[in-house]
C-alpha cells in the first residue's frame, strides 16, 4: 500500500511539473538562425498614406511671400499658433491651398512630395516641401510587459522594434503566435507572426504600418494560471503529494 502510494504520487508530482515548465523552444528568438550566415536584403520600407491620416505640409522657397499662400496656419497671433494639419478624407484626398483637391492615398509622403513639388513649381521658383505623417501609431497588446499604444515619429517601426517598445514579450508569451492586425483597402486583415523563425525578416509584414495592432498571444501555462491553476499550485499539490507519502511509509 505504502509502495503504491509513493509510486502514484511521484508519477502525479512529476506530470504536474512537466505541465508547469515551458520548453526552451518555445521561448527563443529566431532559432533557426544558429550557425546559418544570414544575408537577406533590407526592405527600404515606406508607408503609404491611408484614409483618416493626419499630414504636417511645409512649403517653403528662396522667395518666402510666394510661398505664403500654401502655408495655412491656425490660431494666427496666439501662442499657440501652427500649421495646419491636413486630413485625409475618406475620398482619400486632401484639400491643399490653390492646388485644390488632390488624390493622395496610397501614396508614399516621398511620392507626394515628388507630386506637390511639380505642381507648385508652376506658382513658386525652386519650391521645398516638408511632408511628415504626424499621427503614425501602432499598439501592442496581450502577454507584453508593457502594453499600449506607442507614436512613431519617423513613420517607421518593425515588429521587433514595436515589441521593444512594449517592453518584450513576458515568459508566458507565444512567440510562435503574434497576432496582427492591420486595415488594408477597408478590410482588416489578421496576419499571424512567429518570432521563432527568421523567415520574418523576408515577410512584407516585418514593417509595420500605421494603426497596426500586435496581439501577444498566452502560451498554455498563462491559460492554466488565469483557471486558476498556477505554478503555485502545482507546488502546493507536489508538497502536499510528498508529505502525504512522507506520513504513510513511515
């Protein structure tokens, strides 16, 4: 009796530590990049304006007068005076001054600075223009130290760079399974991404695009924990399964 005992309930002891550690690979970066010399290109990245993004416009010129009636500012003579912020409308164009309405989404701010620059030639000598896309943001959610939305100053971020931001993944985090979500021509599209294989770095998911949402996913330990079944009940069963042996084989 004793014998049976103490046999079951290591075997117990030992199935609940086995479901309370999570193997290494499931937890390493890129494993697939050991020992393997990586060239791949890099993508000169480039977002594309979508609808309801907001557009910081400069034009400036050797003769600043001419260039005055294509600088809109707001709140003229107050503190807080700035340039005018172009939306672009759900038409996906922006209603520019003099030029009138212009067709700019899915263009890259290089393209559409290539774009204003010709047509204002016409009006200004030797035109410079200033674009910025001033409300690029991504979010990040889910099993990450540090969850919310973070802006992009310079229109650019990876996934790596994004989890960065959210302070990595915690260890209950599915690095085989990062959701993204991302709105393409008015549809969402759900991507999924696995930090463990470097074929991500060849994916045209990689950059990220304004308004995109990571999604961390719980690995089965965290799923467990939430049902209350944690590691700190695993111990408490184990502890309890050893004294219970303890007691009866005395």
């Amino acid at each position: 009796m004793k014998k049976t005992v103490y046999k079951y309930s290591m075997v117990i002891s030992i199935a609940l530590l086995t479901i309370a550690c999570v193997p290494s690979k499931k937890i390493v970066y890129f494993q697939d990049v050991e020992g393997v010399n990586v060239d791949e290109t890099v993508v000169n990245y480039e977002p594309e304006i979508q609808i309801g993004d907001m557009l910081n416009i400069n034009v400036s010129a050797l003769d600043s007068e001419a260039a005055t009636p294509f600088n809109l500012i707001e709140n003229a003579g107050a503190m807080s005076a700035g340039s005018i912020k172009y939306l672009v409308n759900i038409d996906g164009e922006l209603n520019f001054p003099v030029l009138g309405k212009i067709k700019v989404k899915d263009l890259t701010t290089k393209q559409l600075n290539a774009l204003l620059t010709d047509r204002l030639s016409v009006y200004i000598q030797n035109p410079v223009v200033n674009i910025r896309l001033v409300n690029f943001k991504i979010s990040v959610l889910g099993e990450v130290k540090s969850p919310g939305t973070f802006p992009i100053p310079n229109e650019r971020v990876s996934v790596l760079e994004a989890i960065s931001l959210a302070g990595d993944l915690t260890i209950q985090g599915k690095r085989s399974k990062v959701l993204l979500v991302r709105e393409e021509n008015g549809k969402r599209v759900f991507v999924n991404i696995d930090l463990t294989n470097k074929a991500l770095f060849n994916s045209p998911y990689y950059y990220l695009a304004q308004n995109d949402v990571l999604y961390v996913t719980p690995n089965k330990a965290k799923i467990n924990a939430s049902g209350g079944f944690n590691i700190g009940t695993i111990l408490g069963i184990v502890s309890t399964l050893i004294s219970l042996t303890l007691l009866l084989t005395r």
